[in-house]
C-alpha cells in the first residue's frame, strides 16, 4: 500500500525547455482539471474543478551560544501535505469517496493536475500533467447545494509526497512536457 519509491529531484540544470511559449506561461483555472484516481482499480474517482494544495518540510533553526539570531536553519523532513479539491456531486463520486464507515479500508489515492480539454490545443498537444499528487487520504467531506446552483462536493486529502511536471516527465517519458529531462 505505501509506495517509498524515491522519485530523484530534477534540478534546473536537468531542463532543457523545448517550447518556452508553454513553460514560461501562467494557465487560468478553467485550463487545469484534477483528477483522483484509484491506483488500485486504475478507476478515475472524481474529477476536481478546483483545486488548493501546500506542502512543506520541517523548519529547525539553530542557535550558537553568543548569537542573538539563528546561524543555520536545517530542514528536515517532509510533513503530509494537504489539498481541498472542489467537485461537482454525481453518484458514482458519492460512492467511491464515501463517508467515515469506509475510511477505514486504508485506501490510497493519486491525484493529477492537468490540462483540460477546454485549454488550447496546442498547450494540450505541449503539455499533459503540471502536478502529481500520491499517497492519497481522504481526511473529509462535504458537500452543498441551493436552488440556483448545482450540487458541489468539497474534500480534503492528506498526500505523502507531490512530485512536478518535470518529474512526471522523467519517469514517463512519453508524456508531453515542454521541455527534456537530461539525467
């Protein structure tokens, strides 16, 4: 179930951008989709149309006798990162996510953001994945709804490790990305 395998660093010395129009670009909300995905099954659970993550490593700064500020700061490891993924309700959703007499079963996730459809197709045909999210866990849900809107399904996840564009591409290397990955 717990997937340790150590996805290498790619520095910036290991890109050589292919299409700077595309890597240099910022994208709109309605150009990237979230994807969860059971690895499992290999099934598409829910399909996200927001989306907020962070993540972050351990912080430890160091204090030498005599100074009045820290002379080193060390990082450490990597804290769970957490995301909120906004969706819109539908059965199948409701089901697979299901609600905390399931959470049990320990499941895990893999969660992508990627281009959507809507976006330009040459952005498309340039680019597929832009995050990777694994080590999944659902931590809750909700969901709501009013007259004027549709039903919307909020969930939060906890994830072990994000790996980027770039990485993907390294490991994938059939997936498009504007750019190569020397080793």
């Amino acid at each position: 179930m717990y997937d340790n395998t150590y996805h290498d660093p790619v520095n910036p010395g290991q890109i050589i951008v292919s299409n700077s129009g595309i890597y240099h670009r910022s994208f709109a909300g309605a150009d990237l989709i979230f994807d969860l995905v059971d690895p499992v099954a290999g099934s598409l659970i829910a399909r996200g149309i927001g989306a907020n993550w962070n993540d972050g490593a351990q912080q430890m700064p160091v204090m030498e006798w005599g100074e009045r500020v820290a002379t080193e700061i060390v990082t450490g490891a990597q804290n769970p990162g957490q995301i909120q993924i906004t969706s819109i309700y539908f059965l199948g959703l409701n089901d697979n996510l299901g609600s905390y007499s399931n959470l049990r079963e320990d499941k895990e996730f893999i969660g992508m953001i990627r281009m959507s459809r809507q976006a330009d197709p040459l952005t498309i045909a340039a680019l597929k994945v832009t995050d990777v999210f694994i080590g999944m866990k659902i931590a809750n849900n909700s969901g709501g709804f009013s007259a004027q809107q549709m039903y919307m399904r909020n969930f939060a996840l906890i994830y072990r490790k994000r790996i980027t564009g770039a990485q993907w591409k390294k490991y994938n290397p059939s997936s498009p990305y504007p750019a190569s990955i020397t080793q």
